[in-house]
C-alpha cells in the first residue's frame, strides 16, 4: 500500500461519502525522502512532485554547513533543482 503525501495528485470518488477514499494517483516525478532511523531499507517519502527546493538558513548564530549540504544533497537526490539564499 502507498501512502499518499503532500505533493501527490490523485483521484477520488466525487459520489463517494465521508471519508473519502483515494483511487487511484499519479506516479510521482519527484520525491522528496528523509532515511527512517531504523533499519528499514525504505525512508519516510516528505513531499512529492517538487520542481524547486528553496533552502534558506538564520543569519544569527553559527552557520551550520553539514546541514546546508545535507539539505542540498536530500533537494539534489529527489529531483528538484536546489536554490540556496
């Protein structure tokens, strides 16, 4: 079963009642997947069918590099083109 998420295009039943349910979607272009902390092989899907990804950074405080290219390579791998402010 997939889980729907923010970004996904599908279908329901315009008939249907409450809750609706989802019939059928669209594959995804892009996907946007943080890795789960267990030793599953599958990562937790965050967004899906993102064309750009902003990342912006605090100018207070110390800039924390490892995580701007954390970032970066998480925007690079899902498909989206990156940009950075």
């Amino acid at each position: 079963m997939k889980v729907v998420c923010t970004g996904d295009w599908v279908a329901v039943d315009p008939e249907g009642g409450t809750p609706r349910y989802v019939r059928t979607y669209l594959p995804r272009r892009t996907a946007f997947v943080r890795s789960t902390s267990s030793k599953r092989s599958e990562g937790q899907i965050l967004a899906a069918n993102v064309d750009h990804a902003i990342i912006a950074v605090p100018l207070t405080g110390e800039l924390d590099l490892g995580r701007i290219e954390r970032f970066l390579a998480l925007a690079w791998e899902s498909g989206a083109q990156p940009w950075s402010c």
